[in-house]
C-alpha cells in the first residue's frame, strides 16, 4: 500500500517534470524563422525509418554502430518490461503478467536478458572508447567539462539500469526455486530466464532468504527509479537524440545537398531593381507585409525552427567534425561545436524570454559570443558534415547564415572577399578581367 | 591556330540556327590558363560529334555562385536574374556546364529565381555521347594506367553524381583506384564555398595537401577530376610534394579528347 503510494508520486512526479522540460524545449525551438518542411510526406517517412529508426547511417562505422545497436534495441524492448513494472507497483502484485503469459512471458524476459547483456557489454566498450582509448573525434576541444560528464554520466545509467535489471530478476530466481518469491508459483522450480537462471544461482545461490528478498527490491526500485532519473536527465543532454532523431530526421532537407536557399526578401528588392517599370509601393503579391527581417542570422532566433531542433537533436558525436576539411586540417571551425554553441545559446535565450519577455536582450548573440567569425570564415561548404549525421542534422546551413549576416548586415568579411564580389558586380567575373575578353581563349 | 568551333548563340540566331545546348563556359574555363585547356577539350568533343551548341560568349557572365557561398545573396541574385534574361532570350532549354559549381546553382537555384533548364555537367554529357554512339574511345593512351578520381563536391555529394565520371575512367580501359575517402567520403580539395578567393584561415595543414596525400596513397599516375577548382588545387597539391614529373592532374574531358585521339 505505501509502496503503491511512492511509487505513484514517483511516477506523476516525474513524468510531470519531465513534459515541463520537453514542453520548454519545444517553446525554444519554436523561436524559430518560419520554414515549410511538410511536402512528400511518404519521402519523409520512408527517411525517418531508414535513418532513426533503422540507424542506417551509423553503419557507415561498424563497430560503433552495432555496439549503439545493442543499447538501442535493449532500450525499447525494456520498455515493454517496464509496463509490468507499473502495473506490479500500482497493484502490488509480483510479475503480474506471467500466469497469463505463461511461455511467452518467459520469451520476452529472456529476449530483454539477452538484449541487456550485449547492452552491458556495449556499455563498457563505450566508456572504455571514450575514456581509454582517445578516439579523436572524442577528444575535441569543444569536449570537455560537461559535455565529456554527460557522455560518461550516460554510459554511467545505462550499467546501473542493467545491473538492476540482474539484481532484480538473478535474486528472485533463487527466492521462486526455494517457494519464496512474491510470484505466483506455477510449481515449475524456475521461471527459465535465458540468463538470470544461471546466473542467478551462481551469485545469489548461497544468500539468505532476507538477503534476496533485499536484493531484489533493490533491484526492482532501483530499476524503476533509474528510468525516472533517466527520463528526467534527457531533456538536460544530449541523450534526448533517443527522442528527438524521429522528427529531426522526418523533417530532413529532402533537396539536393547543393541548393542553398535564395533569400525572398532580397529577390523582391533585386526584381526592383531590375524592372524599371515595377511599383515600388505595391503589396506584396502574398499579401502579407513581413516585418523587416535580418539578413542571415546573428543570434538562435535569426535560424529557422529546424536548425534550432538540429541543435537539440544533436548527439554530439563528432562524426561531422572528423569529417570536416577545415577541422581535420587544424582550423577552429568544428561542425559539431556550431551544433552545441547553438543549444547552449537557445537555452540562455529561452530561459530570458521566459523571465524577461520578448523583448528582452541581454546584449550577447551566438555569432560573437558563442561562434567566431574565424570559425564561419574556415568553412569550404562542401556537406562532408551534413553527409556525416546520423541523424541528419545540417550544420552548414547555420554557417551559411551567419556569413550572410556578417556581409550583407556587417560588411564584415576577409578582404580578399571584398575584392572578389567587387569583381563579380563590375566584371561578371571572381577575377580581374573584362567581360568582352570571355571568348578569347577559343583563338589562343 | 585554334581550328575549333565555337558558335555564340548571338551568331547562331543571327543566321537562323538553333543549338541543341548551351554550353556554360564559367569564368574559371573562360580565363583560367589552365582550365581553359578543359574548355578546349569539351568543345573538341562537342565538334567531333557534331553537336549543335552554343556558347554565350561575351554575354556570360558568373552565375554567382562564390558570391552566394560567401554570403552576399544580392550579388548573387544581380547576377542570377541578369543571366536568366540572357538564357530566356535565347530560349535556352538544356545546359552543359564545365564546373560543377555553376551546374549546382544553374540547376539547384536558378530554378526557384524564375530560370529553369536541363543542366548537365560536362561528365554527364560525354557519358551520353558514348552511350547513344556518337563517340567512342579506344584504350589506347590510358590503357593500364592507375588513375584515381577525386569526386569534386558540388558534383558528388551536393548533386549525387558519382558515377558518370568514373564510367568514363573505365572506358579508358585504365585502372580505376579509389581513395581510401571517396563518392560520399570524399575530402574536399579545399577551395569551394569561395575558399578558392581568400586565404585559408590559420590551421596546421592546407586542405589541398591533406587530399593530395590521400591521391599518393594509392600511387596514381592520374589524377582525374570533374571541376576546374580541384585541378588548380589538386595541381598545387601534387607539386607540394614535387610529383609533378610522376603525376599529372587532368579532367575526365581532357583524358576522353586525348584518348579519342581529338
Ligand atoms: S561544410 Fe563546412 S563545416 Fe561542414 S564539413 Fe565541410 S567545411 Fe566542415
Ligand atoms: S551534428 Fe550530427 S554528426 Fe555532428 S556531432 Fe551532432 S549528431 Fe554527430
């Protein structure tokens, strides 16, 4: 009964907290620049399955990717465990569902076993990856403080959830085979997990009768309470990819890599320009008059709402930046950094306008502050970083942002840019020479 | 001493013809020494299979691309709009172009500015040449020879084109070898998104450098390229490491207008 009670304020509690988080994400990313991403959505389910859930490009690296492939599938079949849990702590009753199940009961438990020992060996390949080994693109130096904690943190949970997970089921092994489990005893000596009914016997074979039975309420409650930590820790890192790499990847930019957006605001003032006999105080066909917007982005909310879900989608794994020219050959610039100076700013950002309202500017923005100009400039925008994303986040198009700010809002550029699209408006050319001399290499 | 022919579209209507294709020249092709060597190769092909082309001459102009890489979107749009007037006068209905960067914004962003074409790059064109006949190549030069492709961005990942340029290494009868990182993996040369204009920022190695020695892994005695940025880069590259003497950095045009005796 007052366990019931506990585990209810548990659970409330914790979903509650957590849809508060998830809810002020969603405000964040809806600060975003307006963006049509809902065409073809037959094109963008197929991504989705392919890409999330199917993990498509992660097998680009084999071993990362089947290791990441353990974790994952232990996570979502736990899930069905889970349900039992709930409604055992809820009721009180023990294993709830196995009477019923009967042969199939002992199917899914055992296939969540098996699933959770490569998950717990994957786990420690990880932390070893990270910790032992020094693979570069972990190494970065935009991987350090707390964003090294949060990948180890992670790696933490996920052997704490397994350990508990053995704990609880090793222990209760040993209390059915001896009558004593909370159970219903089926008289068959054994509930026949693949790997708790060898286990179990081997490392709680000799405990006493309150030994087990303590143990195995640790196991279960600290089961249960690691996937409420768990669940509330996701909003706060990068771990919530788990959820968000479904939308971010249906929401995928299904044109080609090479086609950068053209500006609408500037081909109105272009077609202007262009045709003497237009009416420069004519409403806008659409008829909506736009309030005047920034040229490219200076800070979050210049970005469109899907870079901003880029930012939190983000894994933080690096593989863009071990694939990008400009960081493998020592420049500053670094594809995922982009990626997370964007969420840390959107959430300084967020959190402001929560307090402060709307309109409130604590004078910093994310080109200056958080991204250099030195960083924007290093790009060679040739998508080795969007190609590289397992989840399909675009860190390009960010950068492509920030440069239109800098020279069409700044005229803030390298000086040899001046003198190329100076060239370019006077003589149609990057370079130095005159239009009419453009034929003359077919007499050379 | 030039025996090529090179109609502009201005002549061509003058004298009541039509072309079949556009050939977009680009600046790179139109005064870069060494790409204007590319150009003449394209159009030695285009000749020898008779077909009828045009190009644009004195009237082209940059498609805007460095411009819009380099963030300023009104140049680029200046440009865009001035070029789709020139293009529609002329009733322009495909296009070849000789760099992949003018193929990417003429086919991915002229579109949407009101200018819309079939364009091709010059690979794609020489691909469809040989399937339908109109030309055909024998081993001969390159028979045997190592040569590796370095997939230039803006045609490989940025418009998924991959294969046409490597079909046209086979028919060479040489020794297509692949990069450790190629098609999708490939490494940049270094000199897109307006890199080519400026210096590189400070860092520890210069891009060109970092993919040459992914090309002298695998010890080429070509290396082939789609893009006339990557030859000036991959060039530099090659004589970073003084192999000038050993390899040689040529488009997939030039090695088909060699091989075809043009
Ligand atoms: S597009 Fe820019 S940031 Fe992305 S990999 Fe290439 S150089 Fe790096
Ligand atoms: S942007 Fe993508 S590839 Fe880069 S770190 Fe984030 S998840 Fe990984």
């Amino acid at each position: 009964m007052i366990s019931g009670i506990v585990f209810g304020i548990l659970l409330v509690g914790s979903f509650g907290f957590f849809t508060w988080n998830v809810w002020k994400i969603r405000q964040n990313i809806l600060l975003g620049r307006e963006l049509d991403r809902t065409d073809n959505p037959k094109e963008r389910w197929r991504t989705m399955i392919l890409v999330a859930f199917g993990q498509k490009k992660m097998f680009q690296r084999p071993i990362p990717a089947i290791l990441h492939l353990f974790i994952y599938a232990a996570f979502v079949i736990t899930q069905i465990e889970l349900i039992e849990i709930v409604v055992d702590g809820f009721s009180g009753h023990h294993r709830i569902f196995r009477p019923a199940l009967g042969g199939f009961y002992t199917f899914i438990i055992s296939f969540i076993e098996i699933l959770s020992v490569l998950a717990f060996v994957a786990t420690i390949a990880f932390l070893a990856r990270r910790n032992l080994l020094k693979i570069p693109r972990f190494t970065m130096r935009e991987m350090v403080g707390w964003a090294k904690t949060d990948a180890n943190l992670i790696l933490f949970f996920e052997f704490l959830l397994v350990t508990c997970i053995f704990m609880m089921n090793g222990a209760d092994e040993v209390l059915y085979s001896r009558g004593l489990s909370h159970a219903e005893n089926l008289g068959d000596g054994s509930f026949g997990f693949a790997v708790t009914q060898h286990i179990g016997p081997a490392f709680f074979g000799g405990l006493s009768d309150g030994a087990l039975h303590v143990i195995e309420r640790i196991g279960w409650w600290g089961h249960i309470v690691m996937v409420f930590v768990f669940l509330n820790y996701l909003p706060f890192s990068k771990h919530f990819h788990i959820l968000l790499a479904f939308p971010n990847t249906y929401y995928s930019n299904l044109e080609k890599k090479g086609r950068f957006t053209n500006l609408a605001s500037v081909t109105n003032e272009v077609k202007l320009m262009m045709d003497p006999t237009a009416d420069p105080f004519a409403a806008p066909a659409d008829g909506a008059v736009a309030e005047p917007q920034r040229f490219g982005a200076k800070d979050v909310t210049d970005l469109t709402w899907k870079s901003l879900l880029d930012a939190y989608t983000c894994t933080e794994c690096g593989r863009c930046s071990s694939a990008c020219p400009a960081n493998q050959t020592g420049k500053l610039l670094s594809p995922r950094k982009i990626m997370m100076e964007t969420r840390d700013r959107l959430e300084v950002v967020g959190d402001n306008i929560r307090k402060h309202g709307k309109e409130y500017d604590d004078g910093k923005s994310l080109l200056f502050d958080h991204i250099t100009e030195e960083e924007i400039w290093a790009c060679t925008s040739c998508n080795a970083c969007v190609q590289e994303c397992p989840v399909n986040i675009d860190p390009l198009s960010i950068i492509m942002e920030m440069r239109r700010y800098l020279v069409m809002e700044e005229s803030k550029m390298p000086s040899e840019l001046t003198g190329m699209l100076t060239n370019i408006e006077n003589n149609g050319a990057p370079w130095q020479f005159s239009p009419t001399d453009r034929l003359n290499w077919k007499d050379e | 001493m030039s025996n090529l022919r090179v109609p502009t579209m201005a002549e061509l209507m003058a004298s009541g013809e039509t072309a079949e294709i556009l050939f977009w020249v680009g600046c790179s092709g139109s005064f870069d020494d060494r790409a204007k060597k590319i150009t003449k190769a394209i159009v030695k092909i285009l000749n020898h299979c008779d077909v009828k082309f045009g190009v644009l001459g004195t009237e082209e102009s940059c498609t805007g691309d460095p411009a819009k890489r380099a963030g300023n979107e009104f140049t680029f749009q200046m440009q865009a709009m001035m070029n789709i007037q020139v293009l529609d006068g002329y009733e322009v209905k495909k296009i070849v172009t000789g760099c992949p960067h003018c193929f990417n914004t003429l086919k991915n962003e002229y579109p949407e500015l009101g200018g819309t074409y079939e364009v091709i790059h010059h690979t794609q064109l020489i691909q469809e040449l040989i399937d339908s006949g109109k030309l055909t190549v024998q081993g001969g030069t390159y028979k045997g020879k190592k040569i590796t492709f370095h997939d230039p961005c803006y045609l490989g990942r940025a418009n998924d084109v991959y294969e046409a340029p490597r079909e046209l290494i086979t028919k060479l009868d040489a020794e297509l070898v692949e990069m450790k990182r190629c098609k999708t993996n490939g490494l940049c040369c270094g000199a897109g998104g307006a890199q080519m204009f400026k210096e590189a920022e400070k860092g520890n190695k210069e891009v060109n450098v970092l993919r040459t020695e992914d090309a002298l892994e695998v010890a080429p005695e070509i290396i082939a390229t789609g893009c006339p940025f990557c030859n000036t880069m991959m060039t530099d590259g090659v004589k970073h490491f003084e192999k000038e003497q050993e390899i040689k950095v040529l488009d997939v045009a030039e090695l088909i207008a060699n091989a075809a005796d043009l």
